[in-house]
C-alpha cells in the first residue's frame, strides 16, 4: 500500500493540510467536517474511534463536540501535527492519538459507539480487511468516504503518487455486506472533483460550488458525483 508509506514523511505532514485545504480547498474541509458532524449526531461522552485521523482535523474538532475520541494513524508525521492542533485548540488532554495499523486494530469488539475514516478508503489495497475491523469494534455505527469510480475524478486520479483507488457502489454494496453492515444513510457529493477546487481562489470558489450543489442534486449528478459519504449499522 503506497498510501501507507506516502504520509510517514515530515514534509508531507507538514503540507498536509496548505495542499489540500487552502484557496477553493476550504470548501471541501468545510463540507468534510459537516459530513462527519451529520453522521454521528449527538457526541457529548460517545466513545468514538478515528481511523486514519491524519493530523486531526476530525479528531480536535470532536473532542472540543465533548466526544471521548481515540485517533489512530500508521504516520507518527501525521499525527505530530495533530497532536500539535490539538495542543492549540486545548484539548491535548481529551485525545488519546495512538500509531497502529488499520488492519489490526488494537482494541476489544464493540469498543466504540462508532468508528469513522475519512480521506482513507482511497488508499487501501485491503479494503475488506479494513471494514470488517472497524466493524468488529464498533457496537454501532460506521462510517466511511470512498472517491468513485464513474466520476470526474477518474480524469486525474491516475496522477496521483500516493495511488488512489476508486470504487463503484456495487463494490461498496458487497463490502459492507461482507463486513455484516446495514447501509443506514448515503450522500454523494462534489460532480467537480476535489482536485479542481484546489486549483481555484476561496473567491470564486463558492460560485462554483452552488453550481455543483445544482448538478450534485440532479439525478445525473448523483451518479457522476466523485465523492460518497456511507452511514453504516453494525446490527
Ligand atoms: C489522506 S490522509 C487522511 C487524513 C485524515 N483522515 C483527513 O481526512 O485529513 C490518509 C491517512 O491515512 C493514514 N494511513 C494509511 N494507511 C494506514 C493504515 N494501514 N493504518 C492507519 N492509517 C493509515 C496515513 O498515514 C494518512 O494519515
């Protein structure tokens, strides 16, 4: 797995978040932030597991919600960064931020009220593995993003170095079957893909993203939507 090794390094770290969540970017951080808060509703004490937390932007963001949240990450690189946002933010005491592997997650089953991953299917060349393992330590909910596979994104996806896979709903269907998940809720979102945004100021961002929002809730739109947000029940 190339994603595995690709975020281990300081610089990547580092650049994580200016690459991706500066200019048009702000955009899509703020929409990812909102997907989450949708999706696991009231947070006050739920036990809560982030996969692959990166450099926290979830993870501080639910432990100022009052989450009781664990972050766990291959990259130490990552996670300094977070640990550091966390620290500046003031809830360095509420985060436990642990380095693991997704595969083999260190926990008890049903350990959690719900475990999340965002920004992580992408990068999994197991992704059977990795859901039946947040399955096993959730009691309750799911919930993960995968970049689709009949979508504006497959124009430059192939570039990316870090590989990046992409999946069809009929492949997301039999995992979640697979890992002994219900699908609860969906949304499909951003016909203009991610890497456009990036490329644009925050200015004329926002124009674009209304024109997206109209295509995104036509029925074209929903299937040519790069990006699916899956809301799962263990039971
Ligand atoms: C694109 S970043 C996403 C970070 C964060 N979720 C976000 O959305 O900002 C992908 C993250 O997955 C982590 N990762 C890759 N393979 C992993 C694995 N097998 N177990 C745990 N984390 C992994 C990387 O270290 C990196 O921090």
């Amino acid at each position: 797995m190339k994603g595995k090794e690709w975020y281990q390094a300081d610089d990547i770290a580092e650049e994580y978040e200016t690459k991706r969540f500066s200019n048009g970017g702000r955009l899509i951080d703020r929409r990812e932030k909102r997907a989450v808060l949708d999706a696991l509703g009231a947070l006050e004490d739920k036990r809560v597991l982030e996969i692959a937390c990166g450099t926290g932007r979830f993870t501080v963001m639910l432990a100022e919600r009052g989450a009781d949240i664990v972050g766990l990450d291959i990259s130490s690189a990552m996670m300094a960064q977070g640990r550091r946002k966390a620290r500046e933010f003031g809830v360095g005491e509420r985060i436990e931020f642990m380095r693991g592997d997704a595969a083999r997650l260190p926990f008890p089953d049903d350990h959690f009220d719900a475990v999340f991953a965002i920004r992580f299917f992408h990068l999994a060349d197991t992704p059977a593995k990795f859901l039946a393992e947040m399955a096993r330590v959730s009691r309750n909910q799911v919930f993960f993003d995968t970049f689709n596979r009949f979508s504006t994104r497959s124009i430059y996806n192939w570039l990316l170095p870090m590989g990046s896979r992409l999946y069809s709903r009929d492949e997301v269907e039999r995992l979640l079957g697979d890992a002994g998940l219900v699908l609860a809720n969906e949304a499909h979102d951003f016909v203009l893909p991610y890497g456009f945004y990036r490329e644009i100021p925050n200015g004329v961002a926002g124009q674009f993203r209304e024109l997206d929002a109209s295509l995104r809730d036509s029925a074209l739109g929903r299937k040519l939507a790069s990006v699916s947000y899956w809301d799962a029940r263990t039971r």
